[in-house]
C-alpha cells in the first residue's frame, strides 16, 4: 500500500492554509529584525518539518525571505505589493489622503505619503501638485533603504539611535552600490540636521534637481507609522520656503496621527446604539 498519495493531516486542504498564513502574521509582527525558525515554531505550535515546508511555501511565492546572513526569516517583496495594493482601499492611505490633498492644493508641489517596511520604506501615494515643472524622483511603489530621500530620512530620524545604527548597518551594502550621496557617515550627519531642525531634507540627492522635506507621522505610541514630504524643483526650494513646507507638513502630520486615534478608538469601542433605539427596540410588540 503506497502512502505518498494520501495527504499529511498538517498539510492537507484549507488547514495547511491556514497554517502558513499564521506563520506569514508572525513573521510580519517582527519587520525590524526577523524571526528565527526556533522561535517561530515555539510561537505556532507546529513541528519543526511542518513550519519549514510551510516557510519554502511562502518563500516561493514572495511573501517569505530568509536573510542569508542571520537566516532569520522577513517578509518578502511579494507582500510589500500586497501591502500597497490594499492600502489603496483602507488603512494608513485613508487616513493620509485628505493631508496629501491639501499639502499639494496650498503649495502647488507634489506631495507624498510613505510606509516603512523592516529596512525599506515604500511610498503609497504621489499627489500631483499645479506647479507646471515637476519632479519625477518618486512615484507610488517605489522603494528605497531607509534614510533615503525626505520622507524616508524623517522616518530613520524619529527612530531610536540603537534601531538607527542597525538599519545603516544592515542597508550598508545597498547604500554603497546604488545610493553613493547616502555615505553611513553622510547620513548620520543627515539625521543629526533632521532633530536640529526638525525636518529632514533631501537636496537632489537622489535626482539633482529634485529636492525634498518631509516629517514623520506617529502612532498614538510613538512608533513611527509613515512620513508625509513634499518633492519641487530646486529653485523652489530656498531655505526660507524650506521652513514653510515644513510647518505645513508638520501640521498636516498631526491631522493624520488625529484620524489615527479616532480610528483606533472606534475599533476599541465600537459605536452603540443610542438609548431611544435600544428603548424602542424593547418595547415594540
């Protein structure tokens, strides 16, 4: 009698789908520094073979990566995609929208909003302004290391210095290869300016004529939850307009952290009905 057809109880049908997405929800509550396979079978309570075929599952489809070096397991690039595509419906981006909106019909420039993902930020909305020349250094889906461009610098600035160090640390080869101007030197000294002034700027590190200010937006907590900034073209961006935008950013960055807590005390207490339609509702025969 051949066993290989018959499928494993852990691995069979909607079960095995289940399991995998707890794994991925795991894996997802540690972005910053990852989850080793140890801890992640003692946190599912599955056997050590079961939570490896699981992760080769999600490794497949993108939604897992293992870290060569540290072989702890991230979220892949797959579910930053899925992030950004579902944040078009609900989430940080509602909440963001009417800011976006009106940072760019008050300055004419183009204005962003931007989630960070482990080492990684990624913007989920470009807002177009009026001004008739643009910049073109950011678009929706976009992904650059941490520290990298305004919005991305406000968010690395607003972390912990210990937190900092590590990501420099852990985005230092792709900061070599591909983003020259981002020195780990050079950066830290950004993130010194960013607390001094209290905004950070990017002036044309990315693209040259391209510069950028950004703020971070904060959960009631504290952590950071994403960064507003504002992209134009060099000559619109002397100091004194630098200071500008960056009042309004930082004032639309508290209309955001606003919606946030009105929606996570909507979700802590979910609206009752009132006393006269609990009062009807008792004594209509």
């Amino acid at each position: 009698m051949q066993h290989d057809s018959v499928p494993t109880p852990d691995l069979s049908g909607s079960q095995s789908v289940d399991r995998a997405l707890r794994l991925l929800a795991l894996v997802g509550r540690e972005t910053a520094s990852g989850l080793p396979l140890s801890e992640i079978v003692e946190d599912s309570g599955l056997n050590k073979p079961t939570v490896r075929r699981l992760l080769l599952a999600l490794m497949r489809a993108g939604l897992v990566e293992q870290e060569a070096r540290t072989r702890r397991y991230h979220l892949g690039e797959e579910a930053f995609v899925l992030g950004l595509l579902s944040g078009q419906r609900h989430g940080l981006l509602d909440l963001a929208m009417p800011s976006l909106r009106a940072l760019s019909d008050t300055t004419q420039d183009t204005s962003f909003f931007s989630i960070r993902r482990d080492r990684f930020v990624i913007c989920l909305h470009r807002e177009e302004g009026t001004w008739p020349v643009r910049t073109h250094a950011l678009q929706a889906g976009d992904q650059h290391p941490l520290g990298v461009g305004a919005g991305s610098l406000a968010m690395l600035a607003a972390l912990p210095d210990d937190e900092i160090a590590g990501m420099i640390e852990a985005n230092r080869a792709v900061l070599d290869a591909r983003y020259p101007a981002y020195s780990p030197t050079q950066l830290r000294a950004e993130i010194d300016l960013t607390r001094r002034q209290g905004f950070a700027l990017n002036p044309g590190h990315i693209v040259a004529s391209s510069w950028g200010v950004g703020v971070p937006v904060r959960y009631p907590d504290g952590r950071v939850a994403g960064a507003l900034s504002i992209a134009a073209i060099d000559s619109r961006m002397q100091p004194q307009r630098q200071e500008e935008l960056a009042a309004l950013l930082r004032h639309e960055a508290r209309q955001v952290e606003t919606r946030i807590v009105a929606l996570l005390e909507r979700r802590v207490k979910p609206e009752q009905p009132a006393h006269n339609e609990i009062r009807t509702a008792e004594t209509t025969p």
